[in-house]
C-alpha cells in the first residue's frame, strides 16, 4: 500500500472517510511507513481507540504504550501510561498491567502517586464489577484476590466479604470455610 500523505491532518482528513477496519490497516500502514514523529503519535493514538472500541484490548494497550513511550510531557505520560494499564486490565494481562503501574510511579511525584494508586484500584475493582455483572465469577476472584494486599482495613473486610460469595458460587468449600471462620472472628 502506498501512501501518498504527508502531514498529519491529511492522515486524519483521509482516515475520516473509512470504515473502522479500513482505518486500522491504514492506520497500521502509517505507521510503518512514516517517519515523522506527530503522525507516528496520532496513529498509535486513533489505533488504541479504534482496537478499544472493538474489544481487541492487548492490541489497544500496545499502541498506547507506544503512545505513551513517544509523549514527552509527564502529565500525559502518565495519563497515557493509565490509559495503557486500563487495557491491560480489561484484556485480563495483569502482570502487563504491574509493569506498566511500577513504570507510572517512576514517573510520577509523591502527590502524583497516592493519586495513581488510588485510579489503578479504582480500575481493577471495576472491572472486577463488570465480571461479576457478567456472571464471570472465576476472573473477578482472580482481580479480588489480586488487590486484596493493597486495601485498607475497611475495603479490605468489605472485598473479603465478596470474596466469600465468589467462593461458594465457584463451588470453593476448603477457601470459603477458611475466609468464613477468618472473618467470624473479626
């Protein structure tokens, strides 16, 4: 495929008038093809939403990595850097998503990072809410048991107590009745 533009908002002015697949492929042309840095950030960019709103989530966090990888300021490192662990969160790569984390604190000052702890929290318990709407018992146990360390005394009881739900629907009798005497003598 060759490509003819040059700039970026001939890039965007062509990717307006396609189809979302289309995009991607042409997206993903660019990207190879095109040296300049802006384009390179507007492609990786679009692709991580185009790959996002199909649910192709390791796709997505890929190119915000790159994204992130080619943002100079830190503020927009780190919102990229969230952005990137949101995915890696949503496609179930959570060891993807702890580097990323520990890569988001390096970057961050001390406001910064009681402020990321508390988003990244914030995105595993969500999504661990989305798994339990979809009946996916099993991957919010994983998120659940994942965070528990992390929480304070209150969270910590209340997550337990879903915990212990999640065990007996997984059918967990060794692990439920373990928690269940742990949290009876709390």
């Amino acid at each position: 495929m060759e490509i003819l533009e040059k700039t970026r908002p001939e890039v965007e002015e062509k990717t307006n008038k396609m189809s979302d697949f289309l995009k991607m492929e042409y997206l993903e042309n660019c990207k190879k093809l095109i040296k300049d840095a802006e384009i390179q950030k507007f492609c990786r960019k679009k692709l991580s939403e185009l790959y996002e709103t199909r649910r192709m989530y390791p796709e997505a966090a890929r190119n915000m990595a790159s994204f992130a990888d080619s943002v100079i300021k830190n503020r927009e490192k780190i919102g990229a850097h969230l952005k990137e662990m949101e995915l890696w969160i949503k496609a179930g790569f959570y060891d993807n998503a702890d580097i990323t984390f520990k890569k988001v604190l390096a970057i961050g000052n001390s406001k910064e990072k009681a402020e990321i702890k508390e988003k990244v929290k914030n995105m595993y318990l969500s999504q661990a809410l989305v798994y339990e709407k979809e009946n996916r018992n099993s991957n919010s146990l994983r998120i659940y048991e994942l965070i528990l360390s992390s929480l304070e005394e209150k969270e910590k009881l209340e997550i337990q107590k879903k915990i212990l739900v999640l065990y007996s629907k997984l059918g967990k009798i060794r692990e439920y009745t373990l928690l269940k005497e742990l949290l009876d003598s709390k």
